[in-house]
C-alpha cells in the first residue's frame, strides 16, 4: 500500500508540468485503465464465485457420503444383529437335534429291550460253561440256529440252564459272575425299578429248565454320547459367543474412529471458516481504508487540477511565445537525444543478441553432453546387467556344486554313522568280554564286511572324513560371503531392461529358486552341517570311551 501511494505522489508531481491536452489524454488513460483493472477483479470475483459453488455443491456431495456411510453402518449393525440371531437359532436347532438325536438313542434301547423280553427269542446252544451243564439242559440243532440267526440278525441270543440253579451275571469287567442277581444298581438297564428290569427273565417250566434273557446295559453310551453333546454345544456357544463380542469390538473401534475423525474434521472446518472470516474481515477494513483514502487523494488531486488549468489557460498565449523561441533549440536538443537513445539501443540489442547467441550454443552443448552421458549411463546400466547375470549364473553353478558335495557327504556321513556304530559295538563288546574268552566275537553278526576290524582303521577314517567335513564347511561358508558381497553390490532397484533369470541349467537339474529361498537353502543347509559336526562330535566321544573301555 505504500509502494502505491509512493507511486501516485510521482504521478501527482508529473502531472504540475504538463498542459491541457496531455492532463486530458493522461485522465482518458487513466480511466481506461482503471475499467480494465475492474473489469478484471470483476472476472476474477466471477472465477471465485464459481470456485465456491463448486466447492459448495462438493461440500453437500461429502454430507450426502458421510450420511450414506452412516446409514451403510447402520444397515451392517443391524445385519450383525440378525447375524447373532441366526446364530442364536441355529444353537437352539443344534441343541434340539442333539437332544432328539439322545431322545432317538434312548428310544432305540428301549425298543432293542422290548424286543429283547417279547417272544419269539431265537435259542443259543452253549457248548463251554464255567461249570458243568446238566444233563436235563434244552438243545437245539446247531445248523438250524445259525440259520434263524441269519434269518434274525436283531434277535437277543438266550442261554438256558439247570432249573433250580441261579443264572450268571455281567460284572463290569465284562466276566461272568455266578451266583448273581439280575439287577441293575437302584433300577434297571433302562433306569426303571427292579420290578420293570425283572420282566427281562422269563421263567418256563418246560424240560426243568430256566431261560434267561440278558438286556444291554446302553445306559454308560448314552450318558457318554450326552457328554459329547453338550460338549459340542458348548463349544459352539463359546465360539458364537467369542465372534459375537470380535464384532462388537470391532463395531466399537469403528464408531469411536468415525466420531474421533468427525469430531477433528469439525474442528478443522471450524478453525478454517473461523481464519477465513478473521481474514476477510481484515481485508475488508484494509480495501475500506485503502478507498477512503485514494478517493480522498482523488478529490484534493481533481480540485487542484482545475484550478491549474485555469492558471494555465491563463498563461498559455506567455507559454506559447516563449515556446516558439525555444522550439529550436528544445528541437536540435531532442534531434541529438533521440538519436543518442537510438545508438545506445542498438548496441544494447547487439548486446543482447550476442549473449542469447552464446546462451543457445551453451544451451545446445548442455544438449549434446546430456545426451552422451545418458547414452554412457546405459551402456553402464547394460554392463552391470550383464555383470549381475554372468554373477547370478556362476553364484547358482556354486549352489549346484554345493549341493552334489553336500548330498555326497551325506551319503559318507551316513555310512560312516554305521561304520561307527558297529565299530563301537565292537569295541564295547571286546571291552565287557573277558581277555581269556575265546570265542567268537559277535560283532561280525552287524556286518559281513568287518572281518578285519581295527581301531586304528575306525580313527584314520574318521579323522578323514573330518578334514573333508572341514573343506566342505570352509567351502561352503566362502560361497555364503560371496553371495553377501554380490548381494552388496547389486543395485537397489531392478532396471526394466534387465535380462531374465535362467530357467534352468544345460544338465538337466531342476529349476533354481530366486536369490531369497537360495540363501534359506544355504542357511538351511548351514544347520544341516552345524547337525553333522554334532554327530561327528559324538562319534568321536563314543570311539573315545571305546577306547577306555579297551
């Protein structure tokens, strides 16, 4: 605001010096100029205007979104409350089913009892009894039997004995205990009283005999099938029970995370329209006291003006005298200035078009030198693809040759594991035995091949086998540092131009695994020998208390 009352101060002192027409064409310029500044603040307002129904109509578009997303939760609530209820439901039909599922098992007994005590009962001949059968026991054919058992695969098998004599009863053993009554604790089988379980034995005077019918006790199976049942059940009610309070929680963190974000989102929209309107309100007074004063300015200047303006028409027949005196010389003095003006431009624009000239060759040579080194970053980029694939090949023909050498000393390990279990068997038997024993050691019943068994044949072996062990780790750990450093060394992120990875080797194995399940297998294959020396360690304790003992 100072800059512009500096500036109109300036114009306020040009504007003393010049004369009628000038003041005139100085004003019509003026207010052509001020239309265009407010044509363009009126364009401009016209832009916020739309700017703002826009963000108006986003604003009511956000409301309509956030009252859906209100009403999506909810709908969701309201569908995980029928959710429980279906669960709820489907308990209680759970429960019904395990119920009459007990109810039809409890049927099914009691109707196998009824059966059991109605006639016709299919006989059974006994041939093995824990006591001597007397001779006035019933017989049956025993071909004509196992047919009606085919016949009845239902029916309840009946054993007769001596009339007089006391029938055998089941014992919880399963063991038949003479002597016994048919009852069943307070009640029966089925839990009735005795008077209802003593209809299962039906006494018939034919031939002095007794027939007995024994009836299944399925009381244990039905309250061990209950068991089950309500074990089922409560585990479906803790589970209904545990999904049911996840949801909850879950619709909890929810509501608290949506009112958490509308309540900031409030506030923030708060603060804006509360910045906004302190803004606006100081703009307002600055624009107000800013008008008040240029309009000010504007009268003082427009006042004074006029009042020159008569001065000067006063003094403009003096002026114009004095003007034809001086017309030459201010005419010789304006001739030399223009042209003065006119040399110091061209050379100005010689100036300039020599340093836009120097500029472009600079420009263009900033060109050429981004474009070759460009050119020399890709064939970089390619060589270090080619590097990285000829490294990948060879770290994977390392793996491979890893491989073979530890399935190799797999096999070695294996057999010398067996080597040294039978030497040591060997050993520990030749130290339990006696020295003046003369017979045949019995290690040569392990292996046919250790005829000629000898300790120092076992060390001279294993310490081989060790050193081996040794080279193959030491290889092994070498092959892990290198792919670390390849690791290192490789760029962070892949170029698109970089050549694939091989499929597979000329030899006929199978397919590599990428860089990562490479150095799990190697770190795999790195506990495998961390296990081998462990076994190679207790071979070596074994052969030495071997030793001892001999």
């Amino acid at each position: 605001m100072a800059h512009r009352t500096a500036q109109l101060r300036k114009k306020e002192k040009g504007l003393e010096k010049m004369d009628k027409d000038s003041l005139i064409a100085f004003y019509r310029e003026k207010s052509d100029s001020f239309s265009a500044e407010r044509e363009g603040w009126l364009n401009e307002l016209q832009k916020c205007q739309v700017s703002q129904e826009e963000m108006q109509k986003l604003r009511a578009e956000i409301q309509t979104r956030v009252k859906e997303v209100g009403d999506l939760q909810q709908s969701l609530t309201e569908c995980n409350y029928k959710l429980f209820q279906e669960r709820q439901k489907g308990l209680r039909l759970a429960q019904d089913n395990d119920d009459l599922r007990l109810e039809v098992t409890e049927l099914t007994r009691k109707l196998h009892t009824l059966l059991s005590i109605s006639p016709p009962s299919v006989q059974e001949i006994t041939y093995f009894h824990p006591y001597p059968i007397a001779p006035n026991t019933h017989t049956t054919d025993p071909q004509q039997h196992h047919q009606q058992q085919q016949q009845q695969p239902g029916a309840q098998k009946v054993t007769h004995y001596p009339f007089g004599t006391t029938p055998p009863t089941c014992t919880p053993s399963g063991r038949v205990s003479p002597g016994a009554t048919l009852q069943h604790g307070k009640g029966g089988p089925d839990g009735r009283k005795p008077r209802a379980a003593a209809r299962g034995v039906e006494r018939e005077r034919e031939g002095g005999t007794i027939r007995v019918v024994y009836l299944p006790c399925d009381e244990a199976a039905s309250l061990y099938e209950r068991i089950e049942t309500l074990q089922r059940q409560l585990k479906r009610e803790q589970e209904v029970h545990v999904s049911s309070v996840e949801a909850l929680k879950q619709e909890r963190a929810i509501r608290e995370e949506e009112y958490q974000l509308g309540t900031a989102a409030h506030r923030a929209e708060k603060e804006d329209y509360t910045q906004r309107a302190e803004q606006a309100e100081r703009l307002l007074q600055t624009t107000t006291q800013d008008y008040l004063r240029i309009r000010g300015s504007h009268e003082n200047l427009e006042r004074r003006y006029r009042e020159e303006v008569y001065q000067l028409q006063e003094h403009n027949a003096k002026l114009s005298r004095q003007l034809r005196d001086v017309a030459i010389k201010v005419h010789t003095k304006a001739e030399a200035a223009i042209s003065k003006a006119e040399q110091q431009t061209q050379q100005r624009i010689r100036k300039y078009r020599a340093e836009e000239a120097k500029a472009r060759g600079n420009f263009h040579r900033a060109e050429a030198e981004l474009e070759e080194a460009q050119k020399k970053q890709t064939e970089e980029t390619q060589h270090y693809h080619k590097r990285i694939s000829l490294l990948k090949k060879r770290l994977a023909a390392c793996m491979r040759e890893n491989w073979f050498q530890l399935e190799g000393f797999r096999h070695e390990c294996y057999n010398l594991k067996h080597f040294i279990k039978v030497a040591d068997a060997f050993v520990r038997q030749q130290a339990a035995t006696s020295p003046h024993t003369t017979a045949e050691p019995s290690y040569r019943s392990h292996s046919a091949g250790l005829d000629n068994l000898s300790y120092a044949n076992v060390q001279e072996q294993f310490h081989d086998f060790q050193s081996r062990f040794a080279r193959f780790t030491a290889t092994l750990d070498h092959a892990l540092a290198q792919r670390r450093r390849l690791q290192e060394s490789m760029p962070s992120s892949r170029s698109p131009s970089a050549p694939p990875k091989p499929r597979a080797d000329e030899g006929g194995q199978p397919e590599m695994r990428d860089d990562s399940m490479q150095t799990e297998s190697l770190a795999e294959e790195g506990g495998q020998g961390g296990s081998l020396r462990e076994g190679r360690e207790g071979t070596g304790m074994g052969l030495e208390d071997g030793r001892n003992g001999e």
